[in-house]
C-alpha cells in the first residue's frame, strides 16, 4: 500500500491509522456451545459459538499458523487466540479496510521463526496512504458489487447440495420414493432392488505420488486435500505434467474424494491440474452418474470414518470401497433421480466456475483500485 500513485485523494498514514489490531480470545472445542456466532480462526470461520467476544463488522488477521491471511465478518464474532481482530476502525469504511489489508502482503512479516507469528506492534506502523470516507466507499461499492454476486453463488450452491442430499435420502436410505406405499420391504430393501458395494458403482483412482522434486512454481497445479477445500492458491505447488500419466490428469467437474486425513468429497472446477496421492478421482462406469455418487459418498462418510485406521493421519485402506454398500434399483426406475441428480452436478459446475472468474476479475481490479492506479 505504500505504492500508490500520488492521488490528491490518497494522504500518508501509518497501518494503526487504518485499524487497530488486538490479539483475539483462546477458546477450545471442548468451551465452545452450539449457537450461531461465527468463530475464526487464521484460517477463517473454523466453528461455531453461542457467544460473542466482539461486534461486527470486523477484520480477522491471521496471527499464527496461516499467518497474514484476512478474513470478514459482517457480524458478531468471536476472534480466536490465533488472530489479531480490528479493535477501532478509526472510522474507515470497514470493507475498505478488509480490502486493503489483503493487499499488503502480511505473511511477510512473520517474527516467529520456526512458528510463524504476526505482532501487531511491528505492523502497527507500517507506511501507507489512506483515502478519505468518500473514496473508501466508492472503491467498497466497486469490489463488493463481485463479492455480493460470489456469496449469492454460493448460497446457490448450498441449497442446491442440500436438496439433492435431501432427494437422495428420500430414495435411498428412508426408500420414500414414488410408489414406495405398494413396494413391500425384503430384508430391508424394496422389492426389486439390490445392494452394490462402491467399488462395483465407479473406479477409484489414487493420484499420481508426487516427490518434493516434482513440486515447483510453473506448471499445472498439484491438487492436494487444500486445494480439494479451496481451490487453487499461491501456496499450490505445480508441475508441467509431462511426465504424469494421463489418468491423473484432471478438468473441471471431476469428482475427487479425500480418503486420507480429512475425508471429504468435492466437484473440481478449477481448471486443468494434476491429482496427488491421497485423494480418489471417481469415475462412474454408467449404472450411476456423478451426481449420484457424489450424494452416495457424502452419505457414507461416517461409514468410511468408522473404518480409518492409522495413528498420525487417519484414512481408510481400499477394501473399505468393498465394504460400503449403497442400494438401488432398476436402471429404469431410478433414471428420473439420476437425471435430476446429473442436473443438480451440471449447475453445480457452472456456479463454481462463475464464482472463479468474479473472484479472478476482482482479484484484478483490487490492486489497481488501492493503489490509485484507477481514478474513482
């Protein structure tokens, strides 16, 4: 932020001009209730709490562990041990001050050696330029226009997952499909239908064992367990491909399952990459789609967590696909579902990769904007 371009509209100032940093509130798992205020770690909203330490709106900074990262919270929250939170505003625009904290590269300020740590007395007075209120509240109405119509994708994208994990429990664990009041139950199934273990539904192929040598900065990305959560980042080693099979090469909408720490299953939609170990890339053989194994998998994680074994990282062996049965019917019976199921993954899709490029255009204009490149 000390790179501006000189705008009369843009005066010098120190970091604490813009906010005033506090080191947030130890809370473990164990303290805290179910409730709905927002609790953020350095990494960003990790849980859940019936109390709030602070009013929002409010910035995150991550203090220790993802150090420097910035994070929003539109209202109360608790800021946990691990960050530093906007005590005073000083009357700034508060997305103004979100926006421009990301863009001063905080990561570089770590004072803890092995232990990466961010104090906010180094930083506190760190030279900048700060525009006045009018300023800030234009350049907030400019990157909030791509942020509002990111969090509205999203909030598409959690309904249309709830109601396809609500469809799929209605057919295939309560069995209330269409009819079902006139299809007896035999051992438990419905007349007619059978039970597949997941390993006979889609092939499960573990990505490629990438050694430290292979990881550099050009290239296709390398998607690991973050990237499954979050796409891809600075942090995201990459590789020319060159010499991985085509097998682990990824695109957009293939279904990729986490079987080792973390068990999660997600739609990749951030380009070409590359798959590492550790992570399954599902692919259906024509019974079922994506979509619905998606949906089949989600349903039998804690299946799958009941089979981990391991003491330092947990993950299930293979033979767990040959152990987790999912029941189905006819091909044609069950072709309204899977069709419903397919459009829900094909919208799914689309989002995310809307989501993509408003984040990439944002991610543009951001630096220009706080740095008085572009006149407002």
């Amino acid at each position: 932020m000390t790179a501006y371009l000189g705008s009369e509209h843009w005066k010098p100032a120190v970091l604490q001009d813009l906010v005033l940093l506090q080191r947030g509130f130890d809370i473990t798992k164990a303290q805290q209730k179910e409730g709905e205020i927002p609790v953020y770690s350095s990494s960003g909203l990790s849980s859940w709490h019936n109390e709030a330490k602070v009013e929002g709106p409010g910035i995150i900074i991550g203090r220790k562990g993802t150090l420097g990262s910035v994070h929003y919270s539109e209202s109360d929250y608790w800021p946990h041990d691990t960050t530093l939170w906007s005590k005073s505003l000083n009357g700034n625009n508060p997305r103004f001050v979100y926006y421009a904290l990301k863009c001063l590269g905080l990561e570089k300020f770590n004072v803890g050696g092995a232990n990466p740590t961010l104090n906010r007395n180094h930083i506190h007075g760190l030279p900048i330029f700060l525009p006045g209120r009018n300023v800030q509240d234009t350049i907030v109405s400019i990157l909030s226009a791509y942020d509002d119509l990111i969090e509205t994708n999203r909030r598409r994208i959690a309904l249309l997952e709830e109601a396809a994990r609500l469809l799929y429990r209605e057919w295939f664990v309560h069995f209330r499909f269409p009819g079902h009041e006139h299809v007896p139950l035999t051992d438990g199934l419905p007349e007619g239908w059978e039970r597949f273990a997941l390993s006979d539904l889609a092939d499960f192929i573990n990505g490629f064992a990438f050694k430290p040598a292979h990881l550099g900065d050009t290239g296709l990305p390398i998607v690991k367990i973050p990237e499954l959560k979050q796409g891809v980042t600075e942090k995201t080693p990459r590789n020319d491909g060159e010499m991985v099979p085509e097998k682990y090469h990824l695109k957009d909408g293939d279904l990729l399952f986490s079987w080792s720490g973390t068990l999660a299953v997600n739609v990749w939609t951030s380009g070409p990459a590359l798959l590492n170990q550790h992570l399954f890339h599902v692919v259906p053989r024509g019974r079922v789609s994506r979509g619905f194994l998606m949906c089949a998998i989600r349903e039998a994680l804690i299946a799958f967590e009941n089979q981990t074994v391991g003491a330092t990282m947990k993950h299930i062996r293979r033979s767990a696909l040959d152990r987790v049965f999912v029941p189905l019917p006819d091909r044609a019976f069950m072709s309204p579902v899977k069709d419903t199921l397919t459009n829900t993954y094909d919208q799914l899709i689309v989002l995310h990769q809307q989501n993509q490029k408003l984040a990439q255009a944002r991610d543009l204009l951001l630096p220009r904007l706080m740095n008085g490149e572009i006149a407002v």
